[in-house]
C-alpha cells in the first residue's frame, strides 16, 4: 500500500461530521428547553398571583348575582298628540253642536275657531266642527252612519247617574231605529208558555212534534223635542262657560222628563205622540209604612209580584231620598241600629237591584222586569237659528200652553191645530200667546229633537203608593 494512502474513506467523514451536527443541535435545543423552563419558574409565583385575584373576583360576582335585586318599572311615557282625533260622543257631543252653532250665529265666527276656543287647538275638534255644520243623519256615510250605534248608547249613558230611565236602558239594553219608522219585535205569549215543553220517551219511541204560536209588539217611532232661546249678549257674555252650561241643562232636563214620563202612572200610550209609562195600568198597593216591620213587608209584596209576573230580571226604582231613608232605618228591640245600611250601599235590599234618581217620583217604589223593558232611539238631533219667529207656548201646563190634543178642537188657552202650532194661531188664545223674531231681538233659538220609544213585552210592573220611607 502506498504510504500517503488515507485510512478513512471519504463517506466515513461525512457521516462523522453529520452525527457531530446532530449532537450539537441537540445540546441547543436542551438549552433552549432548560432557559424556558428557567422562565416559567421564575414567573410562576407572579401567575399564581393572577389566578389567586382571578378566582377572588369570581367569587364576588357569583355573590352579587346571588343576591335579590330590586326593580322599578315605569309606564311609558304617553306619546304626544298627533292629528289623532279625540271622540267626542254622547251628551258632550249635542252640547258641543249647540255650542258652536248658537257663537256661530252670534258672532259670524268661523267654527274652526269658536271649536278651538272649546275644545283647544289642532285636529281633535274635527269631529265637532262636522257635526255642528253638517246635518248628521243615520244614513250619511262616513259621518253619522258609522257613529248611530255608539253616540246614541254614550248620549244615554252619559245621563246614568241623574236618570233611573238611563239606568234602565243601560240593563235592558237599546236597539237603534237607524232611520226606519217602527221596530217590531217577536214575542210569545204568557198563553202559550210550556206549549214546545219535551217529554221523556223510550228507545224505538216515537218523538212527540211540539209547535207554539208566536206574537208581536210594534214599537213606532216616537220623538221628544224642545226649544230654548238666548239672547245673543247672554251667548257672548258666557262663551267660556257654554259648553258645560248647556251639557248640564241637557242632562238634568232630559233625565226629568224621562224618569217622569216613564213612571207617571196617569200616562197612557198616544199613538201618535208617546209611549205609555210602564205605571199605566200596573198593579199597585199602598205601603205599609215607614218602620223596619213595614219595609219588610212592602219588599215581601214587590218580591211577590217578581214571584207571579214571572220576572227574569226584577229592579226596584225609587227616587233618591227613598234609598237614603232606607239606610236611615233603625232596628228595635236590641237589633242593630242600621240594619238596612250596609245591604242599600251596596246597592240592592232583599235580594231586589235598586236604582234609583232625584227625578224618579218621589212616593212610589217600582219594580219592574229590565228582561221584558226594550227601547229603540236614534242620534239625538240638535239645531240653532237666529232666523225664525216662535209662538211662546209650551208643554208645561201654564197657559197659554200648547195643546197635548192632536185634534182641535182645542181649548181658549192652548196653541194648537191638528198636533201643531202656527203662528196665526196665537193671537186667538186667552190670554194671547207671545210671538218673538229671534232676529228682531237679537236671539238664537236653540232646538233639541231626540227620536225614541219604549215598551214591555209582558206586563211585567208593579208598584207601591203613598211610600214614606
């Protein structure tokens, strides 16, 4: 062999120097591995630290959340008035039409304004502007067609604590006439009672045909009605005052002339005129007096005729000082001192719904059937003018009156032909009637018109006299 001759082959080298390289870097990467974990020795006590206050505050929110939390909620707040229109129903209504038409005729005004003045600014006096300008009438569409219903049911309503007739209807109900001239209504007669009455039968049997015959009670359209007059200075003087002036005028006359008129025994149906007060022809007693003992007794009557009239819905109506009476009464022999008290506050005694006005007459005590009490009305219809000439006469009694007789001939001092007045009529009564020219006298006559009827389907009212409770 040569002497120069290596005795490590080329390959031999190479694989020493990689196994060095190899060697080397994993002497580094344990450095490496040794100084991260030198690292994270010496930062351990610092994240101890941090989870420690970590966990604390964990703790302190799982506290609060356990506790009970006390919350305030607030309705929210109403929004502003818009172009919204605020309805304006009812009796409010009629005193809203006489109002701006009676300022109106006074003072040339346009209505917008004299409705703004009563009623404050924007949109919400539309309604009123329509109805104090525009003849209202069942069937005008988009005006009174769509309020019939609802306007007639609020004007009533709105007279239920000065009105037993208003309490009444508020019970029983009211059907609208919506234009027509009578409504009928289908009814069965106390004969026929029990004439439809099913009877038992066995299997295979044959089933008994049961037939009844029905009747009917017509109710035609009726009409109260009336005329004031004011001078205009009065209109312009009390323009702030008006609108609950009149309100109050309608609804404390109305509910007189109704609560009397459906209750005055000596009233009877004029055919052409005016129902019958539910009083005409009813039977009747007189009380037994005023004492606890009385009471009773009158009430063990009124609950008897319930008992043989075969009342489904029996209410007692009484004028207003008869319920505070009643309240009044006191026990005797060691009995409570009140013993009625509590029972009349409530509103009913013995069982027997009270209702009761200030208006309602004052010595009878009434019970009648709200089951078998059914009235149809229409809108109340009102007007102004400032351009007529009146004959002074009234339905008061006080002469010269005008005449209660449809028919002439009428006596010397009552206005009247054939139901009406005409002016030429009134210098021949004694003594002669008054004739005035809204327009000469600088007044506005204001007319009021409500369309209405009432019956019982049965005879289904009884009443106590001479009652001094």
């Amino acid at each position: 062999m040569p002497k120069d001759t290596p005795l490590v082959s080329g390959d031999l080298r190479s694989e020493k120097m990689e196994s060095q390289a190899r060697k080397a870097l994993q002497q580094r990467a344990y450095e490496v591995a040794f100084e991260a974990a030198a690292e994270d020795v010496n930062a351990a006590p610092q994240l101890a630290k941090t989870v420690a206050r970590l966990e604390g505050e964990i703790e302190g929110m799982k506290a609060e959340a356990a506790k009970p939390v006390n919350v305030t909620v607030k309705a929210p707040a109403k929004p502003k008035s818009g172009t919204g229109q605020v309805q304006i129903r009812g009796l409010r209504m009629a005193a809203v039409r006489f109002a701006i038409g009676a300022i109106q005729h006074q003072t040339k005004r346009d209505p917008r304004a004299i409705a703004a003045d009563l009623l404050g600014k924007g949109d919400q006096y539309q309604q009123a502007i329509r109805s104090a300008t525009t003849p209202a009438t069942t069937t005008a569409a988009g005006w009174a067609a769509e309020l019939v219903r609802s306007d007639v049911r609020e004007f009533y309503r709105d007279m239920e604590q000065a009105s037993v007739f208003a309490q009444l209807v508020a019970r029983a109900g009211l059907t609208i006439f919506d234009g027509a001239n009578s409504v009928t209504w289908p009814m069965r007669a106390d004969a026929q009672r029990g004439s439809m009455r099913p009877a038992w039968i066995q299997e295979n049997a044959t089933i008994p045909v049961v037939e009844t015959r029905l009747a009917s009670t017509t109710m035609n359209r009726f009409k109260l009605g009336a005329i004031t007059t004011a001078s205009n200075e009065l209109l312009r003087t009390s323009n702030p005052d008006l609108l609950p002036l009149l309100e109050g005028f309608i609804r404390q006359d109305m509910s007189e002339a109704l609560d009397a008129d459906l209750l005055d025994p000596a009233n009877p149906i004029q055919p052409t005129i005016r129902p019958a007060s539910i009083t005409n022809a009813a039977p009747n007693k007189a009380s037994a007096g005023n004492n606890l003992a009385s009471i009773v007794t009158d009430f063990k009557w009124l609950l008897g005729q319930a008992s043989a009239l075969r009342m489904i819905d029996p209410v007692v109506i009484l004028h207003s000082d008869r319920v505070v009476g009643l309240q009044m009464v006191q026990g005797t022999g060691g009995t409570e001192q009140f013993p009625l008290r509590d029972e009349v506050a409530g509103g009913s005694l013995f069982g027997l719904p009270l209702i009761h006005s200030p208006y309602a007459p004052a010595g009878q005590a009434v019970i009648t059937d709200a089951h078998a009490f059914k009235c149809v009305a229409d809108p109340v219809e009102v007007d102004t003018s400032s351009a007529v000439t009146l004959a002074m006469a009234s339905a008061d009694g006080v002469i010269p009156a005008m005449s209660t007789q449809p028919e002439p001939p009428h006596p010397a001092d009552e206005v009247g032909n054939d139901g009406s007045i005409h002016i030429s009529d009134a210098a021949s009564t004694l003594p002669p009637t008054e004739v005035r020219s809204m327009f000469q006298t600088n007044s506005t006559a204001l007319r009021l018109i409500a369309p209405l009827s009432w019956t019982q389907m049965k005879p289904a009212t009884s009443y106590l006299t001479g009652v001094t409770w």
